[in-house]
C-alpha cells in the first residue's frame, strides 16, 4: 500500500493513532514475540486492525497471521474475503480464506447472526491451534462497545455484565485492541495508507436491533449528553473493577471447594453453595452455564437462574430447571448439577418437578 499519499498533518494523526494503538496492546499484555490471528473481514475495521498491527509487529517481534471466514449469507460475501486476504497479503499478512455453511450447521432455536457467529469464531479457534498462535486478535472499535452496553442494557443484562464485550478474554483466548478507538478515527487511517474497505450493506438494515440502535438510538442519546462516549468509558471502567473483583471471589471459592466438570456437565456441591451470598450463587450459576453453552450451544436466562437461586436458598429441591437450548440445571439436597440433555429423553420422574 501506498505510504506517501497522506499530508503532513495526516501522518501526524495516523502516527497518533498508532501510537494510542500501541498503548492499547500493552495494556492488554501483548508482549514481546506473541503470535496473532486476525479476525478480518473486507470491512473497514479489521483492515484497520490489520494496518495498524503490521506497522507495530516489526519493534515487537509479533507473529502475524490473518483468517477471514466466508459465511455465504449475501452477495458479495466471496468478493469481500478475497479483499481482505488481498489487502492482508499486500500487508505481508499471511491469510487464509474458510467457508462455513450456516444453514447446514444451524442449530435448533438458533438465529442466523447467531450461528454465523458461532462458526466463525470456531473457526478462528480451531486455526489459532492449527498455527499455534497465542491470541485471537479481533477488530471491535468504540463503537461496537458502546452499541454492545446498550443491546445488553435492553435485554436487561446484569451487573458487571452490562460493561459489554471484555478487551481481553484468557479464556477465549480473545484479544480487542482497538476498543477504545473511534470508528471514525480507523476509517481515516485506512484513507491515510491508502488502504480501501467494502461496506456491508446489512449494516444499515433497519430489521437488525444492533443498526437500530447505531443509527437511531444512540443518536438520541447523544443529543441529550454530547459526552456520551466519556459517560460510557466510565462505566465500562467502574464495571471492569466490579468484574475482576467478582472473578478473584468466585475463583477463591471454587479453589475451597471446586466443581466437577467432565464436559457435559458441572456439578456444583452444597459444600460450594452454602456459604456463598445470593449475588455470588447466581454469579457462579451464570458461569456454570456460559462454560457448558460455549461447547454445547444455548444461554443463561436471568429469570431461570434467579428462580434457581431462590429454590436453593429456601432449601428446596427436587427440581428440574430448562434455559435456552440444551441446558438444564437440577437442584437436589443442596447441590446444582447443570446438564446438556435433550428434553425428549429425560425421565417423566425428572420431568415432572420442572421449575421455569
């Protein structure tokens, strides 16, 4: 890509952000010689996120490597993953293009976004392992958190929950480095570099909740608070706070008394439950279920946990529980035992006691 086409005045801003980029990747622990996938598509964002990890990997000895994941959803979807790998192989990114087939692999109950994501995200996986790459590098902005905490905030999503999507996920293996970035501020790097994006015409279809509220609701928001982002950032910031505070709580009580887990199941003992504060039970049930959804499919219901909750306090039991999906949850003298089953073969005896 051309480097010579920006004005001085341009530089200076593309080397501003690169720099806020590269304290970004520090804060995350982006150390010395780690190995990185991109996440990219033909859109502005990852090719941002592409642009501006090539330009910080050479003093930093990064790995860099680059997937894009052909759904096969709408037209121009083929033509999209060869730009990206094009713009990625003119970067000196290695990149491979995967196609999924989302209505073959589409789960009952499951939306289309929904099962895309889903498969993309494995296959992001399943390639970091192939490479042996130590991080998942997506291309999510300011604006993708910000839309997040609102979506999370009208499906009345918990606290700390409500932050929205986490820069660095251990678990997943998940890194967001340019979380804190505007959109704005990728689109005119890339003009800088040289570097040309597509545009996903589904972005600004009206039938998607997400483009609602990117392009109705937070407008309205920001006529009524033009420091909406810095209102939002300290929330984010006070809500990392809160979750690092319950993870050090919740891991400390499973490493007194730890669940068992053998992968389509976890069993949680009253030895583990008793002591625990209500807001910590419905915590632990929350991760219970994230962890079995994330390898069997479904989702936590608040409402079905609390009742949970609720019946385990009281000392009930006897009780059968189903969440979206595969997942149920049965509470017996005590002790909660999440499971994957399918509801046509549990037992009448089971059936019977179900709760909400």
């Amino acid at each position: 890509m051309k480097e010579t086409l920006a004005s001085p005045e341009e530089e200076k801003k593309a080397a501003r952000l690169a720099h806020s980029a590269a304290q970004a990747c520090d804060r995350l622990g982006m150390t010395r010689g780690v190995g990185l996938l991109l996440a990219v598509s033909g859109g502005a964002d990852s090719l941002a996120l592409a642009a501006l990890l090539s330009r910080l990997a050479p003093a930093r000895q990064w790995r860099l490597w680059a997937l894009t994941v052909d759904h096969g959803l709408r037209p121009g979807a083929s033509e999209d993953a060869r730009h990206a790998a094009a713009v990625c192989e003119s970067l000196n990114i290695p990149c491979r293009v995967v196609a999924v087939d989302v209505p073959r692999h589409r789960r009952q109950g499951e939306g289309v976004e929904e099962a895309a994501r889903r498969l993309r995200y494995a296959a992001l996986e399943d390639e970091r392992q192939r490479l042996q790459a130590d991080w998942i590098a997506l291309g999510h902005h300011l604006g993708d958190a910000e839309e997040d905490m609102l979506l999370r905030l009208l499906r009345g999503a918990g606290w700390p929950a409500l932050r929205g999507m986490a820069a660095r996920d251990d678990e997943r293996r998940l890194l967001r480095p340019l979380l804190t970035i505007p959109p704005d501020a990728l689109r005119r790097y890339l003009q800088s570099r040289d570097i040309r994006w597509r545009e996903d015409e589904s972005n600004d279809d009206a039938r998607f909740t997400r483009n609602r509220v990117r392009h109705t609701l937070l407008p309205l928001m920001r006529a009524e608070n033009p420091a909406l982002s810095e209102a939002l950032t300290r929330l984010r910031r006070l809500a990392d706070l809160d979750a690092d505070f319950w993870e050090q709580h919740l891991n400390a009580a499973l490493a007194a008394a730890p669940w068992q887990d053998d992968g389509a199941s976890i069993f949680l003992p009253r030895a583990l439950l008793r002591p625990l504060h209500p807001a910590a039970r419905l915590r632990l049930f929350h991760r219970a279920v994230q962890t079995l959804a994330r390898r069997h499919g479904g989702q936590a219901r608040h409402d079905t946990l609390t009742a949970l909750e609720r019946a385990c306090a009281e000392g009930r039991g006897g009780l059968l529980f189903q969440l979206p999906g595969p997942i149920f949850a049965e509470l017996r003298r005590g002790n909660v035992r999440f499971f994957v089953q399918s509801r046509k073969t549990l037992s009448p005896e089971r059936d019977a006691p179900a709760a909400p």
